[in-house]
C-alpha cells in the first residue's frame, strides 16, 4: 500500500476523507504519520482517533524556517512515506527540502490553479468574476501554489455566492478530488520527470479534469 504521510494545520477535513476511504477499503494506502505546525489542530486529533502517530512543531522553537523545515522533515522521513500530503498546511515550505523530495509532495489547492495562488482564494474568485472556480491537487516546488498541477474539479459560482458559501462548494468537492488523485498514486499510475507529469507513462498536455 501506498505510504502517507500529511501535513495538516487546522481542521483536517481532507486528512478525515483519507482516513475514512482507507477504512472502508476505498483507497490503497496507509497513512504513516501526521504532521503539523499547529499543537491544537484538530487534524492531531483526528490522526491519534484513527490509530496514526501524529506530531506537531512550532515554527518559534526554531531559529529559521530552514531550521524548522530541516526538523519537521527527518521526522517525516523516518516514517518512510512514498507521497508527503499537504492538507491545508498553511506554512510555505523552504526549497531545500522541497528540491529534495521532487515529484513526492503534492499540495491541494482551494482554486483552479494557476489561477488565485495564496490565500482567500474563494473571495479572489469573487471579486475577479470567476463563472467557475474549484480545486487543485499539484506538485509541490519552491514556487508557492507554482508547481504542475496534476487534477482539477470545478464548480460554478452563483450570483448570491459569499466567500463561505463558495468555500463550501468547493471543499464538498476538494475530498473527492483528492481521494482520486491518490488513487492515481497508490496505483503508481502518475510521475513527474523534468519537464512533464505523466499518466501511464504519457506526458499530460493540461490537468486531468475529474
Ligand atoms: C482546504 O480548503 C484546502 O484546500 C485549503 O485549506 C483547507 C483545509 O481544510 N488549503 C490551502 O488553502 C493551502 N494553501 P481541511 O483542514 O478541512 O482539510
């Protein structure tokens, strides 16, 4: 089975649709540890509810971000992981270690990438006059929300949206996007060379749209 390891700072809704697709014999894959920079992040909870180690770091015991970075990922790596999952982890991460672990973190992203990186993506959307907004699942690189994205969902945005309302659209959305990318993984079904994501071996001309 595919080895898991998730980054998470807060609720932990898309950790929880892992956790629960596992359960239920609906995903190939195990989750090996679960990791935050928040100590009350009820993500922690959820993993120690489901049997999974669960550590949290705080930024401020460290000198720098590197320093942190450099902790935080021994410790991920003693757990072996094949994929490192960011699940509303809401730190950047530094580009030694990303450059590092090349094509072995994904990140999933409440916007239809590359549009509205960074954060308060559902006003973003709002405010831009996006007809369609939704998710993405992409490789982590050093450039924040930059990295190829390898799957999209998409919903439409209705004239009496509110950034809550959209964000709620959108999350119903994200756990099923996300569950199917990690399919894709846990049946090594998806790589990134150099230059290109690939599926079965075939170099994707845009994200798959699920
Ligand atoms: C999700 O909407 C995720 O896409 C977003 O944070 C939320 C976490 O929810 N991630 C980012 O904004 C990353 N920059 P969850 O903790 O319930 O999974």
């Amino acid at each position: 089975a595919l080895r898991i390891a998730v980054l998470a700072s807060g609720r932990g809704s898309n950790l929880q649709a892992i956790l629960d697709a596992i359960a239920k014999g609906d995903l190939a894959a195990e989750v090996v540890g679960v990791f935050s920079d928040r100590p009350r992040a009820l993500a922690l909870e959820r993993a120690r509810a489901a049997g999974v180690p669960a550590l949290a770091l705080e930024p401020r015991n460290f000198a720098d971000r590197a320093a942190f970075d450099e902790h935080l990922f021994h410790r991920i790596d003693e757990t072996r992981p094949d994929l490192i999952v960011c699940a509303g982890y809401m730190r950047l991460l530094g580009a030694a270690v990303v450059n590092q672990r090349r094509g072995r973190i994904i990140n999933i992203h409440p916007s239809l990438l590359p549009a509205f990186k960074g954060l308060r993506t559902h006003q973003q959307a709002l405010d831009n006059g996006a007809s369609e907004h939704g998710a993405s699942v992409h490789f982590v690189t050093a450039e924040l929300d930059g990295g190829p994205v390898i799957t999209h969902a998409a919903v439409p945005v209705m004239a009496d949206d509110d950034a809550d309302r959209l964000a709620e659209r959108v999350l119903a959305l994200e756990h099923p996007l996300l569950l199917a990318t990690l399919r894709l993984f846990a049946a090594g079904r998806v790589t990134l060379d150099d230059s290109h994501i690939r599926l079965d071996g075939i170099a994707l001309a845009a994200p798959l749209r699920l």
